[in-house]
C-alpha cells in the first residue's frame, strides 16, 4: 500500500505486510488456495470453465463453516460483527 503511513494514522489500525515466499504468514490465504484445488485441480485452465461454474465453487467455498471462524461461515461471522457494532 503506497499510503499505508497515512492509513495508519488517519484509522488508528495496525498494518503488516508478509514477507514474500514465506507461506506461512498467509495462513488463511493458503488454506483457502488448497480448499479451490479440491474443485480446481492445480495446473488446471480455468478458462474452459463457464461463469457459473466458477460462482458455484466460490459459492460453496464461501459457505463453508470454518474452525476459525467457531464453525461459522464467513457470511454468518460478517453478520454476527456487524449486529455488534450497531
């Protein structure tokens, strides 16, 4: 992020950028990428795939319970910090 000094200051957040090629300070973005192999074999083009099929596998990736997430789905855990912070 080329102004992320600035969103620091004007949100108050704490940022943290990975190191490149160090996979496990990715976690989630690595498990998610090993979840899409089971529908998209690695290797695999998917532009012989149709927009349909593409949204139902991100439809069914979405809407996964997750360990981390107390065996929410993502959407129902977006949900649950939403009504919290009304």
């Amino acid at each position: 992020m080329m102004d992320d000094r600035q969103f620091r200051l004007d949100t108050g957040l704490a940022l943290y950028f990975c190191d490149s090629l160090i996979s496990w300070q990715r976690g989630s973005n690595e498990n998610t990428e090993g979840l899409s192999h089971q529908f998209l074999p690695k290797g695999k083009d998917i532009s012989r795939n149709n927009e349909y099929e593409l949204d139902a596998v991100a439809d069914t990736l979405n809407n996964r319970p997750r360990k981390a997430l107390d065996w929410k789905t993502p959407m129902e855990a977006f949900d649950n910090l939403l009504y919290l912070t009304r």
